[in-house]
C-alpha cells in the first residue's frame, strides 16, 4: 500500500525544506534491514576511512534484503507525493556511526555533489533502522535552505564552511529530528543538514534512498566529491541517466 502523505506534511516539506514522516515502515522491518545493514558493513573489507561514519554504496545492487528497503513503493510514493514530479533512484548508501564516535557531519547541501544537470527536484529518504535520539547522531535542518542554489560543494568536516558563504546562516534556527526506527525525514537536495556525534554504546544505523528527476541529465564536470558517487558508465554529457542502473519510480 502507497504511504499516504498529508497536506500538512507536503505543505512543511516545501516550506522547509524535509519533513519527518513517522513509521514509514514497522519496527519489525526496521530490525530485520539494521540486522541486515550490519552484516553488509562486515561484508565489505576496504571500506573508506572516514571518522563521521561506516559509508557503504549501492545495496540494491548486491543485498538482497536491503534491496526491499531501497526499491519499497511505500517510500518511492511519498518521495514522489513530496517531489511532484516523476523521479528515479539515484544511489542508496548506508551510513553508521559507530559507537562513541565523535565525529559530526557538519552542515551542507547534497546536491552541489552530484553529476546532475537540469534536475527539477531531488531530494533523499532518511530511514532510521534503529532508534536515533540527539545522543546517537540524529539529524539537524536549517529551514529554507533548499532555496540557496548554485553553492560550491561544502567541506562535511569544516563546521564554519557554509556559513563562509552564508553568515546570516548561523543565526538562523537548526531544528533536530530524533527518530524511532521506522521513522524516516525526506529532505530537499539543497537543505542544509548536520548530523550530531554518536555518544551511546549501541551503532546508529541508517539507510539512505537518494531520487532524483527522472528527466536528469549527466554533467561530466569535475567537481570535489564527499565520497564515491554512481556515474552513468559510457555516458556523455546531457544525456538521461540511463534506466538500467538508475531506474524509473513506478
């Protein structure tokens, strides 16, 4: 069944930039795909070396289990519902904090990141597969950020290098979502997002389903990368991504 998303949480969404949306799978799921989570991260013996968190890429491709989560319709309908146009998977990731890391990511934006051109919308599902309060590296928003475009991609690890470029930024109100597991936040590609240090004794366990426009189109131009990031192999420059490997939302 499509998850029905309420006016009230469509109209926040666009006034602000993300939205929680609570339960948007059960709590048994949410077990099942953080056991699942777990043993995919113990399955990848290079995984980059980054001290904010375990990042693993493209589950739905080689993880049976988590491939449910990332492809679920009930997420891709409020996704959809959200963005008003018609989208496609971009790249899932997996993001852990590790117990007792200490390690922010501090504010930015996703979509200065990406090899996008002509994108009408973007924006990424937040699911906590377990529950994530302030103290395991929740998520924090600046409301009405998503209207700030054509941004340099931000340093994650430079908790002043936003504000450089936008000092009216650090006067603004930051409101943090705790999650329960199953709750998910959806937020635009251009709100500005932190998440807090994980200082319990138990990991902080998130997937993460990236959509973009269907009607996307490539941009080979370098640009600095927080970390790998999926390109169309043996496309060229403006053209669709290619359905194979970043499919079509039904």
């Amino acid at each position: 069944m499509a998850h029905s998303v309420t006016e009230d949480q469509a109209a926040a969404y666009h006034r602000d930039g993300f939205v929680r949306i609570p339960e948007i799978i059960d709590k048994e799921d949410a077990a099942r795909y953080a056991k699942a989570a777990l043993a995919a991260r113990d399955r990848v013996s290079d995984l980059p070396a980054d001290p904010a968190f375990t990042h693993v890429m493209q589950l739905w491709k080689h993880d049976e289990t988590l491939r449910e989560l990332t492809l679920s319709p009930v997420v891709a309908a409020a996704a959809t519902a959200l963005a008003g146009v018609p989208l496609r998977l971009y790249h899932d990731h997996l993001l852990i904090k590790e117990p007792h890391n200490g390690a922010a990511t501090e504010f930015h934006q996703d979509q200065p990141y990406w090899p996008h051109l002509g994108s009408r919308h973007s924006l990424s599902a937040w699911i906590a597969l377990v529950d994530v309060p302030v103290s395991r590296g929740c998520m924090s928003f600046i409301p009405g950020t998503h209207r700030l475009d054509d941004l340099h991609p931000q340093d994650l690890r430079d908790a002043d290098n936003l504000m450089r470029v936008f000092p009216h930024l650090r006067w603004e109100p930051r409101v943090t979502v705790p999650l329960r597991a199953g709750d998910c936040t959806f937020h635009h590609s251009l709100t500005a997002h932190t998440a807090s240090p994980n200082l319990t004794d138990d990991p902080r366990i998130a997937h993460v389903v990236v959509y973009m426009d269907a009607d996307t189109r490539y941009d080979p131009r370098p640009r600095p990368a927080a970390g790998p990031l999926p390109e169309p192999d043996g496309t060229t420059a403006g053209t669709v991504f290619p359905d194979d490997d970043f499919p079509r939302l039904p």
